[in-house]
C-alpha cells in the first residue's frame, strides 16, 4: 500500500480553505464586501474588523472571501475549457499521427507562444475587460499545455498490446481514444489540471491587476493589489491580505498536484 505523500495532505489542506473561504462568501461574509465605511478607512487589523479596511472603508478580509469566489469561478472555468479542448487535441493528434500530428501540435505551438496578459490585451481591445475576456484568455492559454500532456501520454497507451487488440476487434481510432486512452491518461489529466489551476488563479489576478480582468463592483484579489499600490507605507495590511491569499491558492493547488503526481506515479511504488 503507497503512503500518501505529505505535499498531498498540505495541499489538500490549503485548497480546502481556499475553496471552503469561496463558498462560505456566497452565503456569510462579515461585513458587505461592497459596503463603504469612510469612519473605518484605512484602519488595521482589530481595529476595523479582522484584516482592517481598505482606502474607502470596506472590510478586507469581506473582500478577500468574495475575491475567492471570482478567482475560484474564473481559474476553474477557464481551465475546464483548456483542458478539454486541449485533451482532445492532444489525442486526436496521437490518433492520426503524421502529417496530421505535426500539424496539429505546430499550431499549438504557435498558441503557447502567446502568454494570457498579451492574448488578454488583444481581446480585451475587441471584447472589452472583463470576466469573459480573463477566461477566454487563460483558456486559450491552456490549451497547448494540456494538448502536450494528453498526446504524451496517449502516445504511450497506443503502443501497448489491448489497443492492438482493440483494433483487431474493429475499433476505430475516435472508439479507443474514448474507451481505452482517455481512462488510462485521466490520471496525468488530473495532476495537470490542479496544477493549472492553481496557475490561472496566478494569471486571473495579473489581469485584474492589470485591470483586464472582473469589473467593479465585483470582488478581485488581483485588483486589490493594484487599488493597494498608493498605500503600501500606510497601509501595508491592504497588501498582504490579497497578496496571501494569491500566494496561499497557488501554493496549494501545486502541491496538491505534485501530491496526486507523486500517488498515481507507479515508479513511486516500486521504488518504495
């Protein structure tokens, strides 16, 4: 029997809370995260509320339960949709091979070359800022990422013996990809995609930052951080506060998936 690797317990731990602080927000929050108190602007922890409250008197620690819930939706979203064009790209490119294959992953290629801030930007002078803009960004952005995965990984399964089998016994190759590769590969699909979205949380709030992401009045770590610039002398906690919570998301979500990683390793298991 394996022993469960602590990153995983960690990381499991942390995604908990993140995930667990962005449901809570849809029903409690300790104050309005959009409710403005100028008797409270400024003040720190304890003296406004837990975490304090921001330049026009909204509780932060309201903010950043909300601002969870945006991340959340937005980095989940965005990497359902990547990861499930891009998984089915990666297959059908190990499915068709050749000319097909080649052809496939150089436009991936040329998709990958294109970070989510620069796709952001173009879409967002077509499509306007917002939420829609961040997740189509972030979604493209995946894309190659889980294409690379799945053809790896597809290319492994289609060399063993049951998918000649499964030929012989006339199956096609869309049939097997469905019935044999994709149950065999969802192990390395699902380290993958804890580990992407703990990156799209990271690309969500630099978009935000960046004032490409959600728009006012809805919550966002990222654009905290930026309305946060002008006090960070003053006001430090309005910084560490969003800061933490970014970093704490992240840092969960990869140890989650180098936990799962290292689980579902069958290396892992004969070298213990």
């Amino acid at each position: 029997m394996r022993r469960v690797p602590a990153t995983l317990w960690i990381g499991a731990a942390l995604s908990l809370l993140f995930v667990g602080a962005a449901l809570l927000s849809r029903v409690w929050t300790p104050a309005d995260p959009t409710g403005m108190n100028i008797a409270a602007r400024l003040k720190g922890p304890g003296e406004a509320g837990l975490l304090g409250a921001d330049q026009i008197g909204r509780d932060v620690l309201s903010i950043v339960m909300a601002g969870a819930w945006t991340s959340l939706g937005i980095a989940l979203t965005a990497t359902a949709i990547g990861g499930a064009v891009g998984t089915a790209t990666g297959m059908a490119a190990a499915a068709g091979r050749g000319g097909f294959e080649r052809a496939v992953m150089a436009a991936n290629g040329v998709l990958f070359a294109f970070p989510p801030i620069l796709s952001a930007i173009l879409l967002g002078a077509l499509l306007g800022p917002g939420a829609g803009t961040a997740i189509l960004a972030i979604g493209l952005f995946m894309v190659p990422v889980f294409a690379r995965i799945a053809r790896g990984a597809a290319l492994q399964v289609w060399s063993r013996d049951f998918i000649k089998a499964a030929r012989m016994a006339g199956k096609g190759p869309v049939r097997i990809s469905i019935e044999h590769v994709l149950p065999n590969i969802s192990a390395q699909i699902i380290v993958q995609f804890a580990i992407q979205t703990g990156l799209a949380i990271l690309a969500e709030a630099g978009l935000s930052f960046l004032g490409m992401g959600v728009a006012p009045p809805n919550p966002s770590w990222g654009r905290m951080l930026s309305e946060a610039q002008t006090y960070l002398s003053s006001a430090p906690h309005l910084v560490l506060a969003p800061g933490l919570a970014i970093a704490g998301a992240v840092l969960g979500l990869n140890l989650l998936g180098d936990g799962l990683r290292d689980l579902t390793d069958p290396r892992r298991g004969q070298a213990a």
